[in-house]
C-alpha cells in the first residue's frame, strides 16, 4: 500500500535523486519482520532488518540481514574486527540511533555506524528495509543505496 506521508529515509532517498519503492501498513506496533512482509504480501528474502549491536571496544554497528535469520554475534564480530560484539538493548535505541524498535533504518541515523549488509542482500539486487517509521518501508536498488551510506557485506547470519 503506498503512502501520502514521507519519512525521513523517503526524504533523504529524495533528495539524493535515488528511486525507491514504498510500503506502508497501519500498524499500532512493531511486529516481527516476518509478520510484515507476509502482511504486505513480500517475499521475506527480500526484506531486511535493521539490527544495532556494540562491540567489547564500545562501538557501535548496524547489521542488516533478512528478516527471516538471525545475527550469527560470532561471525558478525569477525566482520568488523571486535572480539565479541552484543545486542544493545532496546531502551538505548532511540537515543542512539534517533529510532523506535519496529521502525530503524540504516539511513537517517543520528550518527553513522559501521554497518554491515549480510551477503544474501548482494544476490537479491534490491533490499526492502524499515523507511524509520513502524509500518513504513522502502525497497532500494543495492547500488544505489551505496550511494547514500556505506557499507561493507559479509555472511552475519546463523
């Protein structure tokens, strides 16, 4: 279902000239990414998760891998070169990252964050990912989101 309303990835996509696909379903809360893409009828390959994760260093990264796997915490560690990393947990969201549970984007974060897209996104050629808004989606072609944040890729799930 497309949307009148913009959020602030819709917005940045915009204004740097990148095409993109929008979803959006009303949605009171979060719900599993899985129960999302089947909702608006998307293959959940195709669709991906935002995940915040902080380091033994300290520092914080971003994992963005299907919505049907889990974050492999050994082999996310190794890709960014940590010992051991951990999920953060959820109250600290927003104030990191300027996102609620549900609704975080790798693009349009308060602060950019190493992040990491797992390598099954490389073979789909366009990932659909969380448009920072509970409900709200955006499908973008894999190069062109290169163009808005960097990234590296690596096999992060279990």
């Amino acid at each position: 279902m497309k949307s009148e309303e913009k959020t602030n990835v819709m917005r940045v996509l915009d204004q740097k000239k990148i095409p993109y696909q929008q979803y959006h379903i009303p949605l009171q809360e979060a719900v599993s990414g899985v129960e999302m893409a089947s909702r608006m009828g998307l293959d959940p390959k195709k669709v991906f998760k935002t995940l915040v994760t902080v380091g033994k260093t300290k520092n914080h990264y971003v994992f963005v891998i299907p919505v049907d796997c889990e974050l492999d915490l050994k082999k996310a560690a190794k890709a960014v070169g940590e010992k051991s990393i951990e999920m953060i947990p959820q109250k600290e969201l927003l104030p990191l990252t300027g996102y609620i549970h549900g609704g975080c984007s790798p693009i349009g974060m308060k602060k950019f964050f190493t992040t990491t897209l797992d390598e099954h996104a490389v073979s789909s050629g366009t990932i659909i990912f969380s448009a920072g808004k509970v409900g709200y989606q955006v499908e973008v072609n894999i190069q062109d989101l290169s163009r808005v944040i960097r990234f590296q890729t690596a096999d992060v799930v279990v």
